[in-house]
C-alpha cells in the first residue's frame, strides 16, 4: 500500500513539473514570437522613425525576461541587426552592447562577429570612420578564424571603404586584393564587382587612369553575372565617362554619357544618376566648346534634384550652371550661382565641391578672392589633418592587431613544440 502511494505521488509530481515545463515553453514561445512580431513591425514599410524606435526598445526590454541566454542572443542579434539603422544611437549602443557581452560569456563567435559588423555599420552611417574600421577589423578577425571567407571578405571590403574615405589609397587597395582573394574561389560576383569597382575609383584618385579603365571593364564582367544588372551598368558607363573626362578625353566622355541618356527608363528607375549624367554630360561638352542643350541639361538636372530634395545633386548642378554662365561671359550671374553652390554645399557637407567652388570664384571674383583663398585654405588644412588622423589610427588598429596575431602565433608554437 505504502508503495503504491508513494508511486501515485511520484506520477503525481512528474506531471506537475511536466505540466509546468510545458507551461513555461509556451510562454517562451508565446514572448519569442511577440518580440519576433515587434521586430517585424519594426521593419515594416511606412512605419514612422518614432513606432519603429518603440518597437525596437520594446522588444528589447522583452528579451529581459528570457533567462536562457542562448534563447536571447538569437533575439539579441536581430535586434542589433535592425537596430543599427534606426535613428535612436542610444538604443542600439544599449542593445549591442548587450548583443556583445552575452556573446562573449556563451562564447558565440557568430553572434559576436555579427554584433560588430552591426557596431561597424552604424559608426560608418555617422561618419565616425576609426571605430567603424575598428569594429570591421573585429569582426573580420573573427569571421576569419572560423574559416568564413565569405564573412572575412565582406569585412576587409568594409574596412577598405573606410580608408578609401579619408584616402589611405593604398592601405585601402591592399584591403580590397585581400577581399577578393577570398571572394574568387567562391564566385561571389556581386561582391567581387564591389571589389573591383572600388579599385577603380583608386586608381582615378590616384590618376592612375588605364589602369582605373581596366579596373572597370573587370568590374563590368563580373557585374554582368548578377541578377538585374542593367541599372549598375548604368553606374558603369557614367564612372567611365568621369575618368575620360579627367584624361581630358572628352569625347569619349562625352560618348559614356550620351549612351546612358538613350536609355529611355533611366529617368523614371533612377532619377538621381539620370541627374548626374545630365550635368556630366553638359560639363563635358563645355570642355569642348560646345554650348548647345547644355542649358537644358542643366536646368532639368535642378528640376530632378529638387525633386528628389538631393542637396549634393543641386550643388552639383549649380556648380555646372556657374561654369556655363562663364562660358557665356557673364561673370556676376556666374558668381551668383558660385554662391548658391556654396550653401547647397555646406548643406549637404559635400566638402570637396566646397574646395572646387572656392577655387572657381578666386579666379572670377576679384573682390571677394583673398576670402574664398582664406576659406579655401582653412578647410583644405582641416581636412588634410583629419584625414590624417584616420589614417594614423588605423595604422595603430592594424599594428595592434598584426601584434596580436604575431603572440598568438608563438603561442600556438610553444603549445606544439
């Protein structure tokens, strides 16, 4: 008798903790998809900055009640993903850091190496380039130790955008070799386009034109090979012409963009390269002596742009518009539209049409010249350090990081020997 009581009460208590067991995962069911639901939301089209930062933290303080952290960090990563976009830096500064700790106490280096292309990508979105290419060079170390080129590859392209911004040129090529190096055996075409683009623009800046040249026919082959290809090609043909045009062969660059504008839907699928090619197209014919449409070219490239509310477009225009009226020999309307340029550009932060601008109304305004030649001055020599000071923290990044590797090395040696 007493065995089967005691039998009865084990059964008894086995169903209790089973019941409470399965009460407990539907309720870690029921808040998963909750904050799934939220995340979701949050990435919806049409839903205003301000629902979407509330989503975001929402589901955030939703994950505080799952004690399974490795339940958690899958929300966790999500949520730093979606996050780094969003508007509110304190919210994502507060969810990746999370995202961070609980990889590193589950030792998740997937979760981890996400979390700082997260942290990479949103520094880079504000410009703050130094922490954007240290938290790449994280999460590239990472991805590379796990063996995931892919991964490896897409970080070094990252890491060499970052340069390329501040013109560490070469620092930037090397970075983008060591991409494609990983990328190649992979086929991974749409990323080795990327890859091959950017050693173009390089080389432009570098005035390494041919080469720059050949760098966009290796660009275009793989480009070609992705799907819906034709708008990027567009992009192709326009980069082409601008380096014609700073070979100083202007009728082939002149040839690039009229190639782009026989192309009927350009306008209507992409209005801002549409923009561009106009003003590229009338700068270049005035570089050959040739006024005619280009007043039209130029008054539709305002239209697109204003349309478009694309600031750095419209100083573009009324740069190019500056330039015709000098052509024209009307310096005072020529000046007029200097200074429009000026305040789109400083609008747009667009500091190397500042420089051109200033530059343009030294040679034309007499008057005003010794304060464009200070103004011009004192932002080339702000940028100039700036730049520098990137490029000098980088280097740092990369010594530190070589350091580490090299210890690492001796270590796994001593462990060997």
């Amino acid at each position: 008798m007493k065995n089967f009581l005691l039998f009865l009460l084990v059964v008894l208590f086995s169903n209790i903790l089973q019941a409470q067991n399965q009460q407990s995962r539907n309720r870690l069911d029921e808040l998963k998809a909750r904050i799934d639901s939220l995340i979701t939301f949050s990435n919806s089209g049409g839903v205003t900055q301000d629902n979407r930062t509330k989503s975001l933290s929402l589901a955030f303080d939703l994950t505080n009640k799952i004690k399974d952290d490795s339940t958690r960090i899958q929300l966790l990563s999500s949520l730093s993903y979606y996050s780094s976009s969003s508007q509110s830096k304190n919210l994502f500064k507060k969810i990746n850091l999370e995202t961070i700790k609980i990889s590193n106490s589950l030792k998740d280096s997937t979760a981890l190496g996400n979390a700082f292309w997260d942290l990479g990508y949103y520094y880079s979105r504000n410009s703050v380039k130094d922490s954007s290419y240290y938290s790449y060079s994280q999460a590239q170390k990472i991805f590379e130790a796990q063996g995931n080129k892919f991964l490896s590859g897409r970080m070094l392209f990252n890491m060499a955008n970052q340069q390329l911004d501040v013109k560490d040129y070469i620092s930037s090529e090397a970075n983008v070799i060591a991409a494609i190096e990983r990328l190649k055996p992979l086929d991974k075409n749409k990323e080795l386009y990327n890859c091959y683009n950017t050693l173009a623009i390089i080389s432009q800046a570098l005035k390494e034109y041919e080469q720059a040249i050949e760098y966009y026919d290796e660009a275009l082959k793989y480009l070609k090979k992705t799907d819906n290809p034709e708008e990027i090609i567009r992009e192709n043909i326009n980069n082409r012409g601008l380096v014609y045009r700073d070979m100083g062969e202007f009728k082939k660059a002149r040839n690039h963009f009229l190639e782009n504008l026989e192309v009927d839907s350009l306008k209507s699928k992409n209005p801002k390269l549409y923009a561009k090619t106009l003003v590229n197209l009338a700068s270049t014919k005035l570089k050959l002596n040739d006024s005619i449409d280009v007043s039209e070219f130029i008054s539709e490239s305002i239209d697109v742009n204003d349309s478009l509310q694309d600031m750095r477009g419209l100083a573009s225009s009324y740069f190019t518009k500056a330039e015709y009226d000098l052509f024209l020999g009307d310096t005072l309307t020529a000046i007029d539209d200097g200074i429009k340029t000026i305040e789109l550009a400083n609008e747009s932060s667009s500091n190397e049409r500042l420089l051109e601008t200033y530059t343009f109304l030294i040679n034309i305004d007499s008057k005003s010249a010794p304060e464009y030649a200070q103004k011009y001055i004192s932002l080339n020599d702000s940028l100039v350090q700036l730049e520098r000071q990137a490029r000098n923290k980088f280097a740092r990044i990369r010594f530190e990081t070589d350091e580490f590797i090299a210890r690492m090395s001796s270590w796994k040696r001593r462990l060997l020997s």
